[in-house]
C-alpha cells in the first residue's frame, strides 16, 4: 500500500455561496446518484411531481449546486421539504495529490472508513480547455486479482454506491473552479464548470460486478440534463465478466474496453484469474457481440487493453498469436507499460520490445497505440491505485504472507 503523505492545506477564499458537503444527520436520502428515472420516483413518493427531477439534477450536475436553499426554480415549500428530508452529498476527500505532469490523485473516505482513488489526466498540450479523462473507481478495492494490479493484492471489500461512483466525478469538476477552493471546503457555485471531457470506468475493481450503479451513473454522465458527455468519451473496461457484456450491450451505449493481457488461455488464467470462468472464445464471442449487436447504435470497435511484462507475454510469438485472436473483432489496441508497485514479481518490457511488439500488430492492419505512463511519481498510472480496504477476501493476508516466504527464499538461496 502506498504511504499517504500529509496533503498541503489550502485555505480558500470565503465565498458568498457556498456548498454543503458534509449530510450532517446521517439520516437524509442522499439525491446524488440517482438517475433521473430514480429521482423522478423519489419526488412522487414526497408527494412531488416528476418534472422536478429534471430541475434538480440539473442544479447539480450542471450548477453544482448541493444547497437545496439556492435552487431557486423551486417553491419554497419544496425547498423546506427536502432540506429536512434530503442531501447531496459527495465522499469525503482526505487526500489530494499533484504529479509534476498536471495528473491528479484524490483519496476518498466512503462509507465505512475505507479508502478509495480517483485519477484526473489532462491532455500532454496542458491547454484549459483540452482534453482532462477521469478514471474513476467503482469498488472497494477489487475480487479479481490479476497478478500484476496493486489494487488486486489489497483485497475486496464491497461495491460503491451511485452516489459514491458519480461523487468523483463531481469532485473532480469542482475542484477545477480555482486552486484556492481546491480543498472544497467552501465553492462558489457561480463559478462551476464541467472540466472533465472524458471518464473511464478503470479505476479499482471491476465495473460489470457492480452493474446497476456503474450503468446508472454512466446514465447520468451521458444525460443532457446532468454532464451530456459524449457516448464514446465514456468508456467501461472489464476483465471479461461475459454474461454482463452482453447485458451492458442491451443497457446502454457507451464506449467498451477489455483487459487482455495474455493472447492464450493457459498465460491468461495466470495473469487474469477469471479467464479460469471466462475463457478467450467466450470473452472475444461477447466483445463481437458488443460491436456487432443488432442494436442500431453501431458501436465502432473495443479496446484492448494489454500490459507489457518482461519475458511473460511480450514475445513475437505472443503478438502473432494476438492477431489470430482478434481477427474479425474491430479493436483498437492500447500497449501499456507495466507500472511497478513494491513487490511486484514482473519488470516493464524494454522500450524496444514494447515497439517490436506493436510493429506486429500495425504490420496486420491494427491500430496500435503506447500509452505513455502518467502520474507514476504518485503512484496514479495504471495498476498502482490502491485504497484501503477491509479485506473480506483475505487476499491482501496471503499477499503478504507470499512476501514475506518470498524474502526468506531468497536469504536461504543467499
């Protein structure tokens, strides 16, 4: 786990609107999260009419506005009623971090006490408006435990709630109104923008296993009414969880990413436990599903996403056999450098393997990208988020113990 260090405290500016960030009875529904179906559903229950949940997402996800005092399109009466009933109400940041690169980290305390990271990347051209991709985390830590992901050796916790997995997108976009009021402690809402142009559901644990409010908040960053992303600026990455592929299909359209890392079942169950359940044939027969579902949304291709690890599955061999597994599946393929985390039993593939590697692929009409590393020196890049967990796994006890047989190995070896 990584050393959180003590964050520099930012004292911001007083404003003459601020924003509630704190549900101080515990005991409100918190409104943040739900769709505007959900939403429209909680106004009829209060004696409302529906229409009010198009008003209220819109103060915010657009205004950013949690005071139900300041939604000023609302009666008073409604006003009062949800001032004593309900909240909007954001995980609590403890811990915020700045890479030398612009990239961002921000620890959150969920329900429970357990920790959880969110990763904020702008575009290398740094410009205000360019390009800002958010990397949210939708569970307490992650089941899977692939072998080369921090965030798998510290076990699983629980799934996030709605609120929980939108709130860091919220958070995300309010902490770019201005440094001072980074801390978030008072914001002016006057001055909200939506910063954050693109979301990938990669940060810790698997999205399909938390189906209902990943796919709900997703809803709600496609909305017009609430963020109006575009569908390909939202992407979700799986490990393969194949049923729910083709649920998510149905469900809605976004962009879909899948964690290859090995072109064979028999390297894939080493690196990727749940091939063991999800075998290759199934999981490419799922991703050509997405793509090629009769749906007329006309998804265009999936990513593959796939770690480059020393001597494990960065040969020519291994690249020849990765053209033979997505032949008829449009995709896009994303190289990753593998981001070291302490004890980890992989070494990055050398720059000149990485790039004989993607010849390969280019050479067989793929589109093939590097990802270059960002936010490393704040343990942000990919694979290194970790949180903390209480671990109902037992995972994050038999990665130590592994450890430490490892270490006595090797001063007997000595």
């Amino acid at each position: 786990m990584s050393t959180i260090q003590t964050p520099i405290q930012h004292v911001p500016a007083k404003t003459a609107k601020s924003i509630k960030l704190v549900d101080e009875t515990q005991a409100k529904t918190n409104l943040l999260g739900m769709t505007q179906a959900q939403l429209a559903e909680y106004f009829k229950s209060i004696g409302e009419k529906p229409f009010r949940a198009t008003q209220v997402i819109k103060w915010i996800y657009q205004h950013g506005v949690t005071d139900f005092e300041q939604m000023t399109n609302l009666s008073k009466s409604l006003r009062d009623k949800l001032s004593s009933n309900a909240c909007v109400t954001p995980p609590k940041v403890i811990h915020r971090q700045y890479s030398d690169d612009g990239t961002r980290k921000w620890v959150f305390e969920v329900t429970g006490g357990s920790l959880v990271e969110t990763v904020l990347i702008p575009a290398d051209d740094s410009k205000a408006d360019g390009r800002k991709t958010l990397c949210i985390s939708s569970q307490v830590g992650c089941a899977l435990d692939c072998s080369f992901c921090s965030t798998g050796k510290q076990g699983f916790e629980r799934d996030l709630s709605a609120a929980e997995i939108i709130g860091q997108l919220w958070v995300a976009n309010a902490s770019y109104m201005s440094d001072d009021n980074d801390n978030l402690e008072s914001v002016d809402h006057s001055l909200w923008e939506n910063k954050v142009t693109n979301v990938v559901m990669m940060g810790m644990g698997e999205p399909l296993l938390n189906y209902k409010p990943v796919v709900g908040s997703m809803e709600l960053m496609l909305s017009d009414h609430a963020y109006g992303l575009s569908k390909r600026r939202v992407t979700l990455s799986t490990s393969g969880v194949v049923p729910k592929m083709y649920q998510l299909a149905q469900d809605i359209d976004v962009a879909l990413a899948i964690s290859l890392h090995a072109p064979n079942d028999e390297l894939r169950d080493e690196l990727v436990p749940i091939n063991k359940k999800y075998p290759l044939d199934e999981l490419i027969a799922a991703a050509k599903n997405y793509v090629y579902d009769v749906n007329p949304r006309h998804k265009k291709h999936v990513t593959i996403e796939y770690v480059m690890l020393d001597g494990v599955n960065d040969s020519d061999e291994h690249a020849k056999q990765m053209v033979a597994l997505l032949d008829g599946l449009p995709s896009k393929i994303n190289l990753i450098p593998f981001n070291p985390f302490p004890h980890a039993p992989y070494d990055k593939s050398s720059n000149n393997r990485i790039h004989a590697f993607s010849n390969i692929l280019s050479e067989a009409g793929f589109v093939c990208t590097i990802r270059q590393t960002r936010g490393d020196d704040i343990d942000a890049a990919c694979g290194q988020l970790v949180g903390q967990v209480a671990d109902r796994t037992r995972r994050s006890a038999a990665w130590q113990q592994s450890i430490k047989d490892r270490n006595m190995n090797s001063d007997v070896e000595v």
